[in-house]
C-alpha cells in the first residue's frame, strides 16, 4: 500500500448509504462557526468512522485528530475500519494507542485513543501540542475518564487553545445537558439508519439462573429462526456458564462466541467479523457490545436485562462488582443490534411490563467510583476542589473526601490536599494509586520488577487465570507465553525500567508482603472459623472453605464483591504475622482500652496490640475509674438507651418540664428528648459518673444533677415561676403536674377546687393548665380549660350524676361560692 508523510489528506473512501453523510455538511458548517458542537446519532449511523475522516479534510485541521473510545476494542475497529476506507494499514494515516498496544507513525493524522490514555496525554500536555480537534464518541456510556477528559478538554480550550475543536458524539444522550456544559453549542442530529425490530418478552421464572434462560432462549430462536445471535449477558462467568451449556447441542454450522474485555485480540475479533458462508454464529456479550462495535450479520438479540456494575463504598473504601437491571436507553441500543442489516428480533427476558420501571439510563461513573485515581490527576492540573471544573456531574462529596485520605494515607497528597514529591512518582506510573503506591515501596525495597508484574496482573483481568491466590497466579503468568500476556510482562519491564532504581530485583518473597503496601486496610485475619476473616479496615469477608487460602491465618485482600452482611474474596494473598509487624510497625498500636462490655453492662479496661479492626493481643487491666470509664459507661448508655438509667420521679418531672419549656419557648431552655440527650451524654452524664463502673451503678441523683446542669443557674429560679412542679389547691394540698403530654395537665379531685373563681394557669398566669376533674373516687367526670365556664355550664349535669353516685360528698349548686374540701360531709349533715 502507499505510504503517506506530513499533512497530505489521503483519498477517503466513502459508504454514501450510511446515515451520517446527510449531516456531514451541517456538521462542518457548524464546526468552522463554533469550536464546540454536539452531535446525536444512533448506532449505526457511520459516525465513528465517517466523522473524523471527513473532519481532517477541513481547513482549520492543521494537526491531529484525537478520538476517544470507551475500550479497547472498539478503537483497534474504528482505526481498522477507516484504515480500510483510505486503503492504508492502522498506523500510517490512522492510528490507535492504548495501554498495552500502540500502532501510530510520523504520518499518524487520526489518532483511535481510550478514555484513560486521553486523560494522560492532556495531564502530561495541557495545551494539546499538534492536535486540532478532539471526538469523544459515545459519551454517553458516561465513563469516569471520558467526564474528566471533557473536564480537562473544556480548562484547555478556555485558557490555552481558543482554536481547539470539541466534538461530543453519542447514541443516546441527554442532548440538552451537554449543550449547556459546552456553553450552549450546536446539536446536529443524525436519524440514524434501521430496520423494523420485532420485541418479544419471555419472563425467566424467578428461581431460573440468568444462564439456564439464556441458553433456553438461544436453543429455541436456533430453532425458529434464521440469522446469527447476539445475546447479552451480565458478565464473563454467566458467558461462560452459557458455552459449557451449548457446546455439542446446536450443530457443526453453528460457532459460538464469547465477546468481553479481557479476552485476546484474535478471540474478540473472531466474534465480530461475519460468519463464513453457510454457517451461524451465536456470540455472547458483555455490555461491551452494546454501542462502541458493529457485529455484522446478527438479526436476533437475546437481551438478559442485567448488567454488572462498579459500586464504590466510600464508608469502607471498598469497590463491589453488583448485578443490576440495565437502563431503558441500554436496552433500546441492545434491541437496535438486531435491525442493522435486516428486520430482526430481540427477545427480552423479563415481563413486559417491568420496562417501564428500568431507569433512564445508566448512572455515570463518576458518581459511584473509587476515585482516588481523580482527585491525584486533579492535583497535577492544580485543581484541589472540582468544582473548578466543567464536570456535567460533579463527583460525590464522601467518595472526593475519602479518596483524598487515602492520597494523604499513601504520601501522595499532603494536608492541603496539593501534590507531594512521592505523589508525583506515583502519578507517572500507568496504574491506580494503591499499586503505584505499592511499586514505589518494593523499589526501595529492591523489588520493583516484581511488585510492577504483580500490578499489572490485578489491573489486567484474567491474566494468570482466575485463581484467588495471587502467589499461584503470579507464577503462571510468568510461565504464560500468549500474546496479551507478553504485552503485559512488557508493560510491567517498562513500569519498573521507569523507577527510580530500574526495579532493581532482589530474591521475592511473598506477594502478600507487596500487596500490604497497596492494602494496608484490607490485611485480614481469619475470625470465627475457617475461610471467615475480619479486615482491618473492619470489614468481615469470607472464602470457600475448600480453598487452600481458606486455612491462612492471615491474608492480604486485593479484591471482594457482595454486599455488606457476607463478602466474597475473589483476589488475596497469604502473608505471615511476622511479615505485616516488620512492613506496617508503624501502623501497629499497642494501646490501654476502656470499653464498655454489653453481656455485664459494666466497663472495662484492657491493654490491646492490634491493626486497625485486627486484635493481635490483649490482656485485662483493674477495672477503670474517671473520665474514660464515664465516656465508656456513656457507650453502653447508647447501646442501651435511657431506659437503661435509673431516674428518679423527681428527675423524669425535671425532664418533662424542661421539654414543655423548650417546645413553648425555644432556645435557651435545652431540647431534652431522648435523641437529644443520648447526643449530649459528654454533656451532662460523664461529667457526674466519675466513680461509677456500671449501669446498675448509676445513682438517680446523679442524673437529676446531670440535668439540672443543661440550665443555667440564674434560670432555675425562672423556671420554677414558669413550670411550677405542683398547683396548690385551695384545700392547702399540693399535686403535680403533668408535663408529659402535649400540655401541662392536672389531675384533681373537683371539690378541692371549690370557691376558684379563675382558672389556674401557669408561665405567670399565660398559660392555662388542662383539668382532669375527678370525682372522689378518683374517676374523670370532666376535661376543662375554662373552669368558670364549666362552674356555669356543664356542672349542673355532673351535680346531679354526682349527687345520686356519692351522696355523702358536697355538691353545691355554686361551687364558685363554696368551700374547697377534700372530705365527705360530717354524718348526720
């Protein structure tokens, strides 16, 4: 083929059948005018290839165009597809770079990037030197490093480069937001190109696994109808599974074909050409082949409806693999793979009417990733708060803060959050801050070769298989002579020929003494039984009892998934005792503990040597006494609630009234609820239990004098005028009062309050008290807060019930005018 140097534009070869040459026109236009510019189209439509091709013909396109795709799969068959437009080989005029492959040249114009290595190349060039425009295709798949290379792209070409050009593609995409972000840009959209698709719904029972329906569903449309078969599933065990249940059952003309991330070059692109003549092909999926690929010759499309995403926990640091419905755009771009060629089918495996409940779309990265990675390059651009830039998410506040500890925790960041000399190490490293962090160590260590090998084998899936041990799976990947497994050992020789010693080696130990450097938190030790372990960090996690790494006494975990209550180890190392004292001494602490002991409700004392969440030993100490006991004492208190003190009649009235003036008058008197004062134990609890070592301890005038203190001295006296304890009746007697309802209430017998005229009150007269007249018994006759008024209206109905019921007690006609009594009339009156 004719090779090509400098800027010449080489002859372009076109589909004119293809849906995006009716906007190419629009879409130059609006380019020269503006330099940002959306532009819509559905799979299909010939935007990948057709775009930056027609875009390196424009005058203003002096230098490269970059554009970014989501995987690595779908740049080497963009820059193939395109190379074989202008009739070139990839690596003249059309070129790719990715992590462990790289094919471009002098004469490179196109260059096919992923996300991740757009991301470097701009840290390490802001001004993006030689590049005339930048595609993102397909945004809207919303990955962390496309959100942030925009992020980046926009600070460029505000500050450097006026003249760069921003293009965002997409199939499915809110067209709207992303036009606000770009400062209100141009939307050009392409209709796109398809055939009729006929939706079918087959409901998978509930106790049905994902594989056995699909395999169902693959065996019956083999069956039925013609065509080859592209069915999506969750992830790379549930393909699997699939293959092992088709294999021998669907004929010698049928070829079977898996399609995820990890698999070879030749293996994923045996599953995208067409099949050869007179033969089918059943290709099995990912969510990879959604949008980025095209899969000639597929007609059916069996659709599980499930999709397996990255959840980041950032209460425990920890990222977890869940399984979830796919949104509705997700399953509409699923459904189009079967109209591209010809009318087909998509069978969905779920009830129709569960559609309509599938989210919109599917949530962006960025707000549920680790994000340590960000915040490290956000350091480098000089950017420690993110709002600085144009993100159309911004990324969650927990997950920044705690990628930012963990930054500070490796060295990477100081206390302001800039970047350190060590951070700047770990930052030129092609790999996630934990395992540059680990390289960087074992260079000092002399064994940075190795600890770079073992890297790039957890950052690389499947390679040296699919093991738990990693000692086991380090070994076969050194032993492993496959294609993709020499460009990983290369990739590893060139990480460690980047360190400061070269990766200088000395003779390896295990890798669980390099990973405790990448996962201090995660160095676990078994508790409560074989395969069951409790990490630092506080986390339980659990192994099969039937693998060898089950019986470790301790290991150091790269890898879990599954919620909270039972994780599952995928990725570990075993490491001795004595190794994690000599590499992490200075996180060991040997500390004297007070604590509370809920089985005795008493406190504690021990002298206690562990790591985190790890008990290595401890031993009892005398039973403690002072502050710290108090605050332990307080641990139990929030255990067990208030209900667990023992207060006093006079303290719960104290309590009652303090409650009643703080929801009439507010601020200053103190909100004594329950909720509140557990809050508030430092307050007024721990200062009064000094010399108490247990609940059953506790005195009732402790607790009266612990409340009391919430008020100030000089309004106690206020207090007692405000909210009286008791009304003094007329007889001379004295009740309580109630201030446990929603207003102060008193309970009282109706002649003691004879000869009243006015109705009591309290809060200096403002505030009238509910009367729960009794009778002499002790019985409600009456509810009242108008006394005079019930003197006047309703008492002539309760005198005469009264009267016939209690004959030998007053029962005036004007109790206004009579005496109070609490007595029954003398005999023979």
């Amino acid at each position: 083929m004719e090779s090509r140097s400098g800027n010449e534009t080489p002859k372009i070869g076109t589909d004119s059948s293809l849906p995006i040459i009716e906007v190419l026109s629009d879409l130059t236009s609006a380019l020269r005018k503006d330099e940002r510019v959306v532009l819509s189209a559905p799979p299909g439509a010939g935007k990948t290839t057709m775009v930056p091709l027609a875009l390196i013909k424009e005058p203003w396109c002096t230098g490269k165009i970059i554009l970014l795709e989501p995987r690595r799969l779908a740049a080497r068959a963009a820059a193939s597809r395109m190379a074989t437009l202008i009739k070139e080989n990839v690596g003249q005029t059309i070129g790719y770079r990715m992590r462990l492959d790289t094919r471009i040249s002098k004469a490179t114009r196109i260059e096919v990037v992923t996300e991740g290595v757009f991301s470097r190349m701009i840290l390490d060039d802001p001004e993006l030197s030689g590049v005339s425009a930048v595609i993102f295709d397909e945004f809207h798949e919303r990955s962390l490093d496309a959100d942030f290379g925009l992020a980046l792209a926009l600070d460029t070409q505000s500050a450097l480069r006026e003249d760069l050009r921003i293009l965002v593609m997409s199939a499915t995409l809110d067209t709207d937001r992303i036009s606000t972000l770009l400062d209100g840009a141009a939307v050009i959209k392409s209709e796109g190109r398809s055939f009729p698709v006929e939706i079918r719904y087959h409901d998978r029972g509930p106790q049905e696994r994902i594989e056995d329906a699909v395999t169902r569903a693959i065996e019956e449309a083999h069956r039925s109808e013609d065509g080859s078969i592209l069915a999506f599933l969750p992830g790379q065990a549930e393909i699997r599974r699939v293959v092992e249940r088709l294999q021998g059952r669907l004929g010698t003309g049928t070829v079977i074909a898996p399609l995820y991330g990890n698999l070879s070059q030749q293996e994923q692109d045996l599953a995208i050409k067409p099949a050869a003549a007179d033969t089918r092909k059943i290709v099995l999926a990912t969510s990879i082949a959604e949008t980025s690929i095209t899969i000639d010759g597929v007609r059916i499309v069996i659709d599980s409806g499930l999709q397996r995403l990255p959840v980041f926990e950032p209460s425990t640091g920890m990222t977890r693999l869940e399984t979830v419905r796919v949104s509705q755009a997700s399953a509409d771009q699923r459904a189009g793979r079967a109209g591209r060629t010809a009318p087909g089918i998509a069978i969905r495996l779920w009830h129709a009417g569960q559609t309509a409940a599938l989210p919109a779309f599917t949530p962006p990265q960025i707000l549920a990733s680790d994000l340590s990675g960000l915040v490290l390059d956000l350091a480098h651009w000089g950017v420690t708060d993110p709002t600085a830039l144009a993100f159309l998410d911004q990324p969650p506040g927990p997950a920044f803060a705690e990628a930012r500890n963990l930054l500070v925790l490796l060295g990477a960041l100081d206390d302001n959050g800039r970047l350190t000399q060590r951070g700047r190490l770990i930052r030129q490293l092609a790999l996630p801050p934990r395992l540059a962090a680990m390289v960087i160590r074992a260079d000092e260590d002399g064994r940075g070769r190795e600890a770079s090998e073992l890297a790039v084998l957890l950052t690389e899936q499947g390679l040296g298989g699919t093991d738990i041990d990693l000692d086991d799976r380090l070994r076969r990947f050194r032993a492993d002579r496959g294609d993709r497994v020499q460009a990983s050992r290369g990739l590893a020789g060139r990480i460690a020929d980047s360190l400061p010693n070269k990766g200088r080696s000395r003779a390896g130990g295990s890798a669980g003494g390099l990973l405790l450097h990448a996962y201090p938190d995660r160095i676990a030790l078994q508790r409560g039984g074989k395969g069951r372990f409790i990490m630092a960090n506080g986390r339980g996690a659990e192994l099969p009892d039937t693998e060898r790494l089950a019986g470790a006494s301790m290991l150091v975990i790269a890898d879990v998934t599954g919620r909270a209550a039972r994780p599952r180890i995928l990725a570990a190392a075993e490491i001795s005792r004595s190794e994690v004292e000599e590499e992490m001494s200075e996180a060991i602490r040997t500390t004297d503990e007070c604590f509370f002991e809920p089985a005795s409700r008493q406190v504690r004392a021990r002298q206690i040597t562990r790591l985190g969440a790890i008990v290595f030993a401890e031993k009892p100490l005398p039973r403690p006494m002072g502050e710290q006991a108090a605050r332990a004492l307080a641990d139990g208190v929030k255990e067990f609630g208030l209900k667990s003190l023992p207060f006093s009649k006079e303290a719960l009235q104290f309590k009652e009234r303090l409650g009643f003036l703080h929801r009439s008058l507010g601020e200053p008197w103190p909100d004594v609820s329950d909720d509140a004062l557990v809050a508030r134990l430092e307050d007024w609890f721990v200062p009064y239990q000094g010399n108490t070592s247990g609940l059953a301890a506790i005195s009732p005038s402790s607790l009266t004098e612990g409340l009391r203190s919430l008020v100030p001295h000089d309004l106690l006296h206020m207090m007692n005028r405000l909210a009286p304890t008791h009304f003094d009746a007329p007889t001379g007697q004295r009740h309580p009062i109630q201030y446990d309802g929603e207003e102060p209430a008193l309970t009282i017998r109706v002649q003691e309050l004879f000869g009243l005229k006015a109705h009591p009150s309290i809060a200096n007269g403002k505030l009238p008290l509910l009367l729960e007249l009794t009778s002499p018994a002790h019985r409600p006759i009456q509810t009242t807060r108008d006394l005079p008024g019930f003197w006047l209206g309703s008492w002539k109905d309760v005198r005469a019930e009264m009267r016939g019921r209690y004959p030998r007690h007053p029962w005036p006609e004007n109790p206004a005018d009579a005496d109070p009594t609490s007595r029954a009339k003398p005999r023979g009156t």
